[in-house]
C-alpha cells in the first residue's frame, strides 16, 4: 500500500526555515503569507501500514522535535 | 587509559579526536561495522556527517552495529563522548536528552568560541573549574541545542548542563546557552564545539584537553 508521511516541526519550536521562505516570498510581491512551516514528506510503499507509527516513532521522525502524519492512499 | 574512536561512513574528525586522544593514552579505532568495543575505557563518537546525515543529523548512525555496544556500555557507565556529529547520535539514540536543530542563521559556522564550565564534577569535566572558560573550535549547521522546558529545568537542576556557550558566544541560539550536557548518571557527555581540534597551542588552544584529561585523571 502507498503511504505518505508527512512530518513537520512541532509548534512552538523556532523554524527558521520556515521563517527565511516568509520573508522571502513577499520580496517576490507574494503578499498576505504567514505562519510559514518547512516540513519533510517521505512517501514510500509498505506491506504492514499498521507499523507506520512505530516506524514514525523510531526513525522516519524525532518525535521530540517533530509531528508526524500518516496517510494511506486507497488502493487501485 | 585505552580510548576507542568511532567511525562511520562520514564522520570526518575522527583521525583528529584519535591523536587528540593520543594525548592522554592509547586509542583505537572501531569501525561502525562491528559488534567490537575492543576493550576499550572510554568511547568517543567523532564529528562529520556519519551515513551522510540522511533523513535527520545522526539519525542513521545511531542504528549501526558499534552503537548497539556502545549503548551498553554507556548504559553500563562506561565513559563516552559525543562531539558535533556524535552529540547529535548520541541524542537520537536517546543516550542524552533533546535534540539538536538547525542554527537559528540556517548557515554553516565555523568559529572560535568560549564555553564556560558549568558543572566540574563530571567525569569528563573533573580536571576543570567551574566557571572556567574554555577556547574551542565550533564548526556546524545543526547546533541549536532544544529540549521542552521541563526537561532543561530537569537538566539545571540535576547538574546535567556541563558547559555552557559564554555571554556572546551562543551563535547557534541554542536553550539556555547550553553547549554540552552529560546523562543523568554523568558518563555520556554531549557537546558541539570540538575539544578534539583544541589540544595544542600551535594552532590556536589546547583547552580542549581538558576534558580529554578529566577522562583520563
């Protein structure tokens, strides 16, 4: 089953990234943009989507740093 | 006093902490392969870009075969020290608290910087004095040393924070100025700049023996 992962910076955390792409898009006339946050998304193919979570936990993330979601596209 | 160096796939300052650990007994290298501490009394885990800091810094690393022993050993009590890159292992492996986040500049760094002694009764920072200041090298894009609250007044208060970035030198924007924690017990020491590239005043300081001797005393 295809699975997306996606994985951000827990709130509260300072995210520069996400704080440089804020300030860079109004530069380029992109006005009204806040709240930017830089994440990761890994998508991958798994025989056992009930383990996302404990793969999440163990390695896909650093759960002191970062949340995680999982989503499962359905098959065709 | 035998010291073992670790060396991943990446790591780069390993030959350095090997002749920085040369200055205060015998020193090995152990491959990332093995399942083999050697013998050793105390371990270091080198900076570089071990398994090339896919996915997150240290993330990878801290599942090679060597890690395994070289979690218990520290769990153990064994003596070990993580630099830059091994701080960051050591973290992921959940051998020390918190993490280690990208520089507030996002960009990589490298400079002198001082770091005051926090905590001098540590097995790695017995030789010191508290309040001491120590001139070490620092060279990183991840640095910024983050835990929740809780746990950073946990760390204070338990003696955890062993040295600290002195007024002004905190470049990476790291938690309370927090340059190198130990684990609860003491024996795991973590820290960012690299005492390894400070052993000899030639080229520049040899403060960094300091802790190297602490290990050793």
């Amino acid at each position: 089953m295809r699975a997306r992962v996606l994985i951000r910076p827990k709130a509260g955390i300072l995210d520069p990234q996400g704080q440089a792409v804020e300030r860079a898009l109004p530069a380029l006339g992109f006005g009204g943009v806040a709240d930017v946050h830089v994440g990761r998304l890994i998508e991958l193919d798994v025989e056992e989507p009930d383990r996302l979570a404990e793969m999440c936990e163990q390695l896909l993330a650093n759960p002191l740093i970062e949340d995680y979601e999982i989503d499962l596209e359905p098959s065709s | 006093m035998k010291l073992g160096v670790v060396r991943f796939p990446g790591s780069c300052d390993d030959v350095d902490a090997l002749h920085a650990a040369r200055r205060v007994g015998d020193a090995v290298l152990l491959w990332h392969g093995d399942h083999d501490l050697q013998g050793v009394d105390a371990v270091i885990v080198p900076g570089g870009f071990s398994y090339g800091d896919y996915l997150r810094v240290g993330a990878i690393a801290r599942f090679s075969p060597v890690m395994t022993e070289v979690e218990r050993f520290a769990r153990s009590g064994g003596l070990v020290l993580g630099i830059c890159n091994g701080f960051e292992v050591l973290c992921e492996a959940g051998l020390l608290p918190g993490a280690l986040l990208p520089n507030v500049s996002l960009r990589f760094v490298c400079r002198q910087v001082d770091v005051a002694v926090a905590n001098d009764t540590t097995p790695w920072t017995r030789a010191t004095t508290a309040g001491e200041r120590l001139s070490i090298p620092a060279k990183h894009t991840s640095g910024r040393y983050w835990a929740p609250d809780p746990v950073l007044d946990e760390l204070e208060a338990g003696g955890q924070v062993a040295l600290r970035y002195a007024p002004g030198h905190n470049f990476n924007g790291s938690a309370r100025d927090i340059a190198g924690v130990t684990n609860a017990a003491g024996n795991v020491l973590g820290l960012m700049p690299h005492p390894e590239h400070a052993v000899d005043a030639l080229t520049g300081s040899a403060d960094g023996l300091r802790l190297l001797e602490s290990a050793a005393a």
